[in-house]
C-alpha cells in the first residue's frame, strides 16, 4: 500500500480568474510556486477567485500546465523542449512576461533560457523589435558603437 | 490593442535586472552585441553577473593566447577603473557568479590543455562554475573557496595530483550539483589515496553525474543525493566499506555490465526510477545478475521502484537483456512502467519473451523506444 508522503490534508483547489474574465482550476500546491499568486491567496483567502489582471486566457493553460507536471516531480529536459516546440518568439515572450508578473521562479528561468537560445542567432533589428527597443542613436553614434566593439572579435576565429 | 503589442511594451517596461537575467544566457559575445541596441542597453551587459565563453575550435597555442586575450578584454571593459595586470585580479574583483569556460581542442592528445588561470580558484563569489579542458595544479586547502558554489561542471580536466581535485570538491560546503567526466591525474595515486576524502563536506549535495572517471571517488561523500548517474568501474570494488546507503536517492542511472550495480541497488531503500545502460567504451565481460535469491534482492525493486528503463546495447546479448529485464519484472511489485531502448529487429523478439512473462506488478506497462544500436 503506498503511504502519502504529503502533508497537505485534501488536494485543495485554487480558482484564478484572468484579465479577459475566465476562470481556470489550479491545485493548491501549484499555486504555491507562482509567488505572486500566494500572496494573493494569503490576503484574500483560498475561497475566493483570484484576480490576474495581467494574465490572459492564452497564456494561463499553459503556465498550469507547466506547473501540475512540476508539482508531481517530472519536469524533464525532454518536457521542456516540447513544451515550447510549438510556441513561436512572441508566444514565449507573452509567456515569461506573465511567469514574471506571477513570480514563478521555474518557469522564469526556464523561459528566460529560452528567450536567449531563440535571440543569440537573430540580428540586432530583430532583437530590438522583439524587445521594443526604440533605437535612440544617429547614424553616426551606432557606427561609431559597432566600430568600438570590433576589438571584441580581433583575432578570434568564429565559432559558427 | 494586439495581444503581442501590448507583451512588446510591457517587456521594455522590465526592469534591468531582469533583462540583464536573460542575457546571463546568452554567451557573453553575442551578449556584447546588445550594446547597440540603444542607449539604455550600451552598459546592461556589463552588470551581467555571468561571464560565458565557449569557443570550440582552439587548434593551436596561438589560438589560446587569442582566447586568453578575449576573456582578459571582456573582464577589464566590464570595469574600466580596475588597472588590468592579469586575469587574475579581473575575476575575482568582478564578482562573478556564473563562470562558463568550455575549451576544446581538435585533437587533444596533440595539445597540452591550457593551466587554470588560478585566480578562478579564488573567485569567492561563484554560484556556477563550468569549466572544460584545463590543466590545474597545485590547489591549497581552503575549505571556504567557494562558499556560494551550487553548480561544479569539470569535464576533461587534469590535476596534477588526487589531492588537488579532492581539495577543490572540499572547498565548496553548498555544493547541489556536481557533474564530473573524464577527470585525470598526472601523478599516479592509489585507491587509498582517496579514502581520507570520505568525509567530504559534500552534505547538501542533491545531484551527481560521473562518467568516465577511473578513480576510487570517495562514494560515501554522495550519501545525501536524490539523483545520481555513476559509470561503475572495477576499481569500485576496492571501497574497504563498500557504498553508503543512499537515504534520499530516488534516480539512479547506473552501468548493468558491472555487477557492482546489485551492490549499489542494495544500498537505494527509496529508489523509483532506475536506468539501466551497458558501458559503451570498453567490452566488458557480461557479467550480469544470474542470482534470485531473496536475500540478495534489493529492498527498492519490490518496495519503491516505479519506472525501469533498459538500454540495450550492440554488444548486449539477447539473453542477458531479457534476463536482465524479468528478473526486475518478477521482483519489482510497485513498477508502473518498464522501457527498453533497442532497434527494430531486437525489439520483436524482446517483446514476446517480455510480454507473456509474469509481472510482480499488476499495474506494469512495458513500453519501447527504438534506437540505432550503433549509436553511442
């Protein structure tokens, strides 16, 4: 007979309401590793739905996703690169955005790994559209930049 | 409002640190590049507490006097009021957490691997250190070297002596993860020479992966891991006390071609995941599980053991595979799922000799990926 090692009592559910108005199921113990969620529950109490104004319905399945395989110990190499196969640039960045703003730590730095894989071969155009980065120098501020940061490749061969 | 204009606008509106997180990912040369993106990003780099190198192709010493140059470069434009000597007072004033240094030569019996920059052994402030092909010599006893270190990657590493490498793992008390291959030592040594490391302060040590190390590690120093991947050697039979028991270990990943595995099993009372894979570099004799007896059967397989998986190897006989594979069956009563790697043509026959067999456990699935056996 296999013992529960758990000290919880029963799987209590949470209920997160996101900003576009509906509701999602999280366990409690999930709940637990989105900081910013717990916070919420300790002031408010687990018997009322959580607002997030922050966090849309797109995004919110994925993130619980994320955190019922963490809460039963399998998040593996091979699930993480599933779970953002299928996800392009902008989906990511939504993604961590809202990982942020509910302060949960694994999915962060997961998601902060892969925003970094995704950006470290694109152009500097890219990166400042994906950033919103307005580019605030003249011509010859940005050439004179590039020119500055060329000691940084003399005499090393590439390693692409 | 588009859902990803708004994402776009929030992400400028991220605080630095956490965008100076992500770029803690990328190598700290395409990290430089960021600097031209706009006036706020020309210093962001600079603040990032991880300093990454990787460059692959290092064929001569020329080319690692220019790397050398490089990481110096990097270091002193990271804080233009250090007055640059050396390498040496850089790192350890930069305050760097994480530290990445992965070289690789071509042809590394042709090379001599480059000597550990020793101010990297005094850089207190690491969480992180990875490094790859280095040559280190004398380490002095400091038992708080690296009293932040969580993370040791050493992979192609020469010490001079035992001692060096076994001083360098006492110096980091926090240490959680702790992978180690192909470590060598200049200086012969002797299985004792090991022993006296036994007590290492390696308590807080969750995760250890050690392949291709032909030395008398001081298991018992690993007692406290949850994970641990070990490649078992003969020399693992000179421990005076054998291995610890390893109270929190709940994965194991071991070599099935070195009987030692049944010791090592013995010694797992909370085991749930086990992996099993043959030795790839050296044809060992099969030397594999051939007794039942109850006495000799480990507590995890019939208590706590819930996935198995098996990997089949092109050297593996056919039948010590599936020995192999129903004797786990007949004693593991708790086994959720049993997987075997193996390639197509084994798999029919592995699979009706598996299939009908009894199972321990009612809730047994048996599962296959299929594999090149050619592959290492």
């Amino acid at each position: 007979m296999a013992q529960e090692a758990s000290s919880s009592t029963s799987s209590k559910t949470i209920s997160l309401k996101t900003g576009d108005g509906e509701i999602f199921e999280i366990e409690a113990s999930a709940a637990k590793q989105m900081k910013t969620v717990q916070r919420l529950i300790d002031d408010l109490g687990d018997d009322i739905t959580i607002p997030l104004h922050n966090v849309f319905s797109k995004e919110l399945p994925k993130i619980i996703e994320y955190y019922k395989k963490d809460i039963t110990g399998e998040i593996t190499k091979d699930f993480e690169a599933e779970f953002v196969k299928d996800l392009n640039d902008d989906e990511v960045k939504v993604l961590f955005l809202a990982a942020n703003y509910l302060d949960a730590n694994k999915l962060f730095e997961f998601l902060s790994q892969n925003i970094a894989d995704r950006l470290e071969s694109k152009s500097v155009e890219y990166v400042r559209k994906y950033f919103g980065v307005e580019n605030d120098f003249t011509p010859e501020e940005e050439s004179k930049l590039r020119e500055e940061r060329a000691w940084s490749f003399r005499g090393i061969k590439e390693d692409e | 409002m588009s859902h990803h204009k708004l994402a776009t606008d929030r992400i400028s509106g991220l605080p630095d640190e956490i965008l100076c997180h992500i770029l803690s990912f990328i190598p700290t040369k395409q990290a430089i590049f960021t600097s031209i993106l706009s006036k706020r990003w020309i210093h962001l780099w600079r603040h990032v507490p991880a300093l990454y190198f990787i460059n692959k192709k290092l064929n001569s010493s020329q080319d690692i006097h220019h790397f050398n140059q490089f990481v110096k470069a990097v270091l002193h434009s990271r804080d233009n009021s250090l007055s640059s000597h050396s390498i040496n007072n850089l790192a350890v004033q930069s305050k760097i957490q994480y530290l990445h240094l992965y070289l690789h030569a071509r042809l590394k019996c042709e090379t001599i691997p480059p000597k550990l920059p020793a101010s990297i052994l005094s850089c207190t402030t690491l969480v992180v250190l990875k490094l790859s092909w280095f040559y280190v010599d004398k380490v002095s006893p400091f038992p708080l070297r690296f009293p932040s270190l969580k993370t040791l990657d050493l992979k192609d590493m020469n010490f001079d002596k035992c001692q060096d490498f076994m001083l360098l793992l006492d110096g980091c008390p926090v240490l959680e993860d702790l992978q180690l291959s192909y470590i060598h030592f200049i200086q012969s040594f002797r299985h004792f020479d090991f022993e006296q490391f036994e007590n290492s302060s390696l308590r807080k040590l969750k995760r250890a992966h050690i392949t291709d190390c032909y030395f008398h590690f001081p298991v018992k120093a690993l007692a406290n891991v949850e994970f641990l991947r070990v490649e078992l050697w003969k020399g693992y039979t000179y421990l005076p006390d054998g291995f610890p028991t390893f109270h929190n270990l709940t994965h194991l990943a071991v070599n099935y071609d070195c009987n030692l595995a049944v010791q090592v099993l013995q010694h797992c009372p909370k085991l749930r995941n086990l992996e099993l894979y043959p030795k790839l570099k050296y044809a060992w004799r099969d030397e594999y599980i051939t007794k039942d007896d109850e006495e000799l059967v480990p507590i995890c397989l019939s208590s706590s053991l819930t996935t198995c998986t098996i990997r089949d190897f092109v050297s593996t006989t056919l039948e010590s595979l599936i020995m192999l594979a129903t004797f786990i069956m007949k004693k593991a009563r708790v086994l959720k799922t049993m997987t075997i790697w193996s390639n197509r043509k084994r798999f029919s026959e592995i699979e009706s000799k598996l299939s009908s067999f009894p199972r321990a456990s009612a809730t047994c699935q048996l599962s296959f990926q299929f594999i090149n056996l050619y592959d290492t």
